[in-house]
C-alpha cells in the first residue's frame, strides 16, 4: 500500500476509532457462546484588539445595558435582536456535564444510592484516586457475592467493593498489569463518570477547573477488568457478565462494541446483557465511535439500552498569533502554556528529510522520519495532516499546527502545544510562512468557550438505524461523550501520542463517556425505584429525554434517539413500557430464531413456538420504528402497555406531532387508570403513500396527563429489500466479529 494511502486509512482510524472508547484490534475468538508581531513587542496583548476581527471575520454586534424587566422583554421583540441575556454570574464547574442536564448536585442525597452497584466492564480501575475514597461509606450491602482479586497490590475499599480480572489471550504488553489495576486510564476515567465521588478542584493542567463528581456518587463500584492494551476478548466478556450477575450488582456499564454487525447470539455483550436481564440488571452499552456513517450503531439488542454521544455548552479552543498579528482558533485542548512568547515558525515542507529519502510532498504531512530536525528544532511546524503529534517531536520541533478535516467537533490533546485549524485557515497560515522572511508565531494556552448550540451529537458518535432488526429504533438516547473531563490513571499516557506526563483526571470523547452517564442516570432511578424492571428503567429515560432539534442533525433519532437523558424527569415518568424476559423470547423467535438458535441467548431450555418470522411491532418498546421497502407503500400497525407508574387516578390524552405524508392513528387516544400499576394497551397504525429512497421521516406520540409528558419517537425510512428479508436467516453472520477495546488517547490507539 501507497504511503499516502496509508496515511489515508490511519486518519479515518483516528476520526472513528481513537476519540472512542476503544480501538479496533482483529481477535481470535475462542468461544461461540457467547499565528508579524508589533516591533520590539515580544508579547501578543497588542494584538488582541484585532482577535475577534480576526477570528470571527466581524466584530461582536452588541452592547450591555441596565435594563427594567420590561426594557427587557421589549428589546427581546425587536426584529434584529436575537437575545437577551441576563448577566448571570457563573460558578467554575468541571464534571460540567451532569449540571448541564439539570442533575445538579441536590438531587444526590448524602445516602441515597448507597446500596447500589454499578459493574463496570472496561480496563479496570485505579483505586487510590480520591475518586474512589471510601470515607463515610459503610460495608457492602449484604447481596453483594463477589470478590476483590488482590494481585500486584491491587486493594479494594468501602467504594470499590469488588475487582476482577480476565486475559483468556494470556498475551500481556509491557504496559499491561496483571490485575485490576487499570494502566490505560479509560476504565478510571467510565468509572468516576458513573460513580466517583465528590472532587474539588479537579482540572486537566488547570483547564476547567472545579468540581467532579460522577452521576450516582454515593453507589458502590464492581470492576471487571476485560479489555488490555491489545483489545477486549470475547470470552473475557462473557465471563465477567456471568460474575456481575451472580455478584449482585445492580447495573451493568459497557463501553465496548463489535466492529461489525453481528447477530445476536454471536455478540457477547447482547448474550451477557440478556441474562443480566433475567435477574433485573440494566446494561448500558456505548453506541460506537463510526460516525458519521449510517447504519454502524453498535449493541442494537433491545434489551440493552444503547448510548450515542452528544455536546456539552462547552468548548475547549486553542489560538494560533502569527507575526503579523493574524490570530485563528482551533478546537482542541492544549495545556501549554507558552507565555505569549514567539517563535519561528516552519512549514513541514520546508524541512524535509532528504537522508531519508523523503520528499517535500511527504514532510508537509510531519510524520515520522520526514522531517529535518536540524530544520525543525526549537519551531512551530505547520503541517497539512492531522497526526498524533509524533513527527514533530521526533525532530525535536516545539509545537504544531495541523488541520482538523472534516470535523472540528471534538479536542484532541497532544503531547505539546498544538492547535487544529480549519483547512481554509491552514492556507492562510502557509501563504504567511511564505510570504514572510522570518515567520513567528506562539499558540496560546487552551481556553474554555460557550457552546451555544450544545446540545447535538458529535460527528464520530455511530448512527443507525439498527442493522439486525430495522424494527427497533436504536440508538436509545444520547447523552454527554465529548470533551469529559473525569478521573485517570496516573500511570496511563494523557495525549494522543506517547507522553510521560501524569495526571489524575484527563479530558476524552467518545461514547464511551457517554455510557456511564446513562449508568449512573439509571442507578439514580434505581434507588428510587428498587421495584423497577431493566425495561422499566430504560422506558423511564426514554420517554422523559429532551427533546433534540432536527435542524443540527440530519439523521435526527438516528443519531439521539429518543433524544438527550434527562435524570431527574426520568424519576417520575408517568407511564412506562415494560417487558420481561418472555417478551424478549418472542422477539427472537419472530426474528427467524429457532429453539437451538435462541438457546444460545437464552442459556436456558427457551422454545420457540413461532415457526413463521414476522415484523417486531408488538415488542413493547418505547420508540417505534418502521422500515419500508423501496418503492412499497407505508404501512405498519404496533401495540403497545403502558404501565402506570405516576398518579393513581389519572387520564392521559394523546397527540401527535407528525409529518406529511405521514397518516397516524392511535386507538384509543385516551387511556385512564385508577391505580398505580395498573396496564393500558393501545395500537398506533402507520400508513401513507409509495416512498422510495426516504433517508428518516420522524414524528413523536406523545401521552399527557396535566403533569406528565411520555414521548416516543416515531421514525419511517426506506430499505433494500434484504434488509427486511435479513432477520430469517440469524445463523449467518454477516462479518467476522472484532471487539473495540478500550483505549483513547495514547500511541496505539490510533496507530493501531
């Protein structure tokens, strides 16, 4: 393969797999089951003035004043105004994430959630981080079974009350701990997410600084480290799933995925999440990290409950100051801290490596090897491709500019000072070097800025719809995955690329971090709601997520879902759509499984009495998803229970928010109950005309009760044929199945 084609795939890999959870590792399966500055002004604050021009192309169009309520409200009416804001005075926040869904720190009760477990499958855990600090945590609960594996003076607490490890490769790397000890930082960083305790002054090098915490920080953690430097084994997988569920825990926390899709019974997360389901444990599973491509969600069962990633109101930028005083900003999150100071500044292409036989149209990229370094040391270089930073300092330059391609939605961090550029800005920069005898230039220290259009989903979070069964809508939801600031391993590299520094929280994406968020969201509602089923639970934060804008996403619940969580509506949902195992069992069996085929999920002497393969409409799922042949008419009836679970005498009343050419009828529209769990059925009839070539036509039903809001998303689009006809056929896999294990920001995550 061509250098550049090279360079090509290892870029898509950095965009897809590198911000996620995990990266992509073939594995071999051992079981089925399963910027001239001003003269003689060393300092950049003469140049502020021009920054906004600069970056913006315009100068902020605004003032402030002190105005009267009304003054207010009349200026908010005026044609050219677009807001008015009130000069709220801000508190610094870095777990910002869970204050930005409303879940603020009052919700979370000094006890409540202290009997509950949340079992992490992921790279294990670093135990001594105040994250994880027992102080004031009593014993475990008494149905806690399991065990704390001690090797390598791995110790367990009060909080983590439990660890285990499992390599069935046996192949460990020199980084690799032979215990649950976690040396990639990735588990550390799900685990606090989900479950860590309360921080203070938390900050990655003194960025967003505050206040961190998980989601359920009073809940008891369970580790089950699965996934080492070289991926997640299947085996290993299924085996943790069989210890949480007989360990006792009471939610089930996933960051991991197949590469490709695979059906059911040769998944080991939708096997393992399965029987999680049978003895009432809600697995939450990352969506993936294969956008923004269609039809690559990840863990798409339906009794699991699928997580997308979406933006938080806050942005991580880094600005480039040339010489001539042009400023530009990149997304990214950069730590050093140049004081202003210039310094030359290169183009890769100027510094190419003629001993190694590398040419200029190679070292304008700055990978490594085709650099100069007697050109490049002590400089700023610009290059033309986004890498992890590793060429540049293998010829000892000082700091880079690269462009961020197609996305510019997410931060990196790298290993020294570093800025992303819009390609367009990364012309102008070059056309200064040129241009200029001695080109300067400095990249200041990454700030914080408000994103205002937060949230949406992120450009690298997978997009349906399902690819095994078109019937049920997945992803679920979406909740917070980019720019996460949690806990680290302190032995685990903090950047892209290889990086001796240490840290004890570190900044990553992915939907990997978008996961615990739900976890903990769903042990929230599990203290409050013991009784709950996993189905119960999952319909909860569905139904009562908020609602998304269409117009930043044009796969619209192909990318959210039901929309983004919501802990504290989820609480009191008013009604839920509940399932059991049965109902599971049905499922598969209208999906063309047969007795010996759903035994594999099942693990059990399950039969299927349904020998004709039918649609999934009458699986009661809170979201309703219908797949339409090319060419053919809409059509498509569902059923569905709702389960009271909000006020005993209560009436809830229908309404429906539909596009043309969609024709939707409920019956009935109006349902009452009485008492608390009592059940109500209704069916919803899709129907319109010929569509053909219907990328997602969405609506929602939405059922009220003068205090509740239980909304499901409706979705319409079309497929090939095959697509429809795939479900009768389980036993042929469609690819070979690999796992994405866990990894994000350090060398082999994207090299690999």
């Amino acid at each position: 393969m061509a250098k550049r084609q090279l360079c090509s795939l290892l870029y898509l890999t950095l965009l897809a797999a590198s911000v996620m959870c995990c990266h992509s590792h073939e594995r071999k399966v051992h079981v089925v089951y399963m910027g001239q500055k001003p003269e003689g002004d060393n300092s950049v604050a003469s140049m502020h003035h021009s920054m906004l021009k600069s970056v913006l192309g315009r100068s902020f169009n605004g003032f402030a004043a002190k105005l009267s309520d009304e003054e207010a409200a009349r200026f908010s009416d005026m044609k050219r105004v677009v807001s008015v804001l009130p000069n709220t005075l801000l508190k610094l926040h870095t777990t910002r994430s869970w204050d930005f869904m409303g879940f603020t720190r009052s919700y979370v009760g000094d006890s409540q959630g202290g009997d509950l477990i949340i079992g992490l499958l992921d790279t294990g855990i670093w135990p001594e981080l105040d994250s994880f600090s027992d102080e004031s945590y009593g014993t475990p609960p008494a149905k806690w079974k399991g065990i704390c594996q001690t090797e390598n003076n791995f110790t367990c607490n009060n909080k983590i009350i439990g660890a285990r490890y499992y390599h069935s490769e046996d192949d460990y790397y020199d980084t690799d701990i032979k215990s649950p000890r976690d040396s990639e930082g990735h588990g550390t960083h799900t685990a606090s997410t989900a479950a860590g305790r309360e921080v203070a002054g938390a900050s990655y090098y003194g960025l967003a600084e505050g206040l961190a915490r998980g989601g359920a920080p009073n809940a008891r953690i369970a580790v089950y480290k699965v996934c080492w430097k070289n991926g997640c084994a299947l085996a290993d997988i299924l085996a943790a799933f069989d210890d949480a569920i007989a360990d006792g825990v009471d939610i089930i926390s996933v960051s991991i995925g197949s590469t490709f899709p695979v059906p059911y019974f040769e998944d080991p997360i939708a096997v393992g999440s399965f029987h999680a389901v049978k003895y009432g444990i809600l697995t939450s599973n990352s969506a993936g990290n294969d956008g923004p491509w269609r039809g690559w969600v990840s863990n798409y069962s339906p009794w699991s409950l699928t997580v997308a990633a979406s933006s938080i109101d806050r942005k991580f930028v880094s600005q480039l100051v040339l010489g001539n005083g042009q400023i530009f900003t990149g997304t990214v999150i950069n730590s050093f801290d140049l004081n202003g100071t210039t310094y030359p500044l290169i183009w890769g292409g100027d510094a190419t490596n003629f001993s190694a036989n590398s040419i200029s149209l190679s070292s304008r990229d700055c990978l490594p090897g085709d650099l100069d370094s007697r050109k490049v040391k002590g400089k700023i270089v610009l290059c033309e491709f986004l890498w992890d930073g590793s060429g540049v300092i293998m010829a000892e330059g000082l700091g880079i500019i690269m462009p961020t391609e197609y996305f510019n939605d997410v931060a990196y961090s790298f290993p020294l000072p570093t800025t992303l550029l819009r390609r367009e800005d990364i012309g102008k920069v070059l056309e200064y070097i040129k241009s200029t005898k001695n080109p300067i230039a400095t990249i200041l220290v990454g700030e914080i800025w408000n994103d205002t259009i937060a949230p949406a989903v992120v450009s690298f979070s997978s997009r349906g719809p399902n690819p095994i069964t078109p019937d049920i809508l997945k992803p679920d939801l979406s909740a917070p995955g980019v720019d996460i600031l949690a806990a680290w391993s302190p032995i685990a590299p903090p950047s892209v690329y290889y990086d001796t520094r240490s840290v004890k929280f570190n900044i990553i994406s992915g939907t990997s971090m978008s996961c615990p968020h739900a976890s903990g969201a769903a042990a929230f509602v599990k203290a409050t709601h013991p009784s709950w089923s996993p189905a119960a639970i999952k319909s909860a934060l569905m139904t009562t997520a908020y609602v998304m804008d269409p117009r930043k996403q044009d796969d619209k619940e192909f990318a959210y879902g039901s929309g983004h969580i919501n802990p504290v509506r989820a609480l009191d949902p008013g009604l839920v759509f509940d399932a059991s195992e049965a109902d599971y069992i049905n499922f598969l069996c209208k999906q063309g499984y047969n007795t010996t085929t759903l035994r594999l999920v099942t693990g059990n002497d399950s039969v299927c009495n349904i020998t004709k393969p039918g649609r999934a409409w009458d699986l009661n799922y809170p979201s309703f998803s219908l797949a339409i042949e090319d060419g053919q008419n809409i059509t498509g009836m569902f059923t569905r229970t709702v389960t009271n679970v909000g006020s005993p005498n209560s009436t809830y009343y229908a309404s429906m928010s539909m596009p043309s050419p969609l024709e939707v009828k409920l019956e009935p529209s109006v349902l009452s109950f009485s008492t608390i769990g009592e059940t109500k059925s209704f069916t919803v009839q899709v129907s319109g005309p010929e569509i053909t070539q219907e990328p997602i036509i969405s609506g929602a039903i939405i059922w009220k009760d003068g205090f509740h809001e239980v909304r499901t998303p409706l979705v319409v689009y079309t497929v090939l044929p095959s697509a429809i006809s795939s479900h009768t056929s389980p036993s042929v896999p469609t690819k070979k199945s690999t796992l994405k294990g866990s990894s994000t920001y350090r060398k082999n995550g994207i090299l690999k």
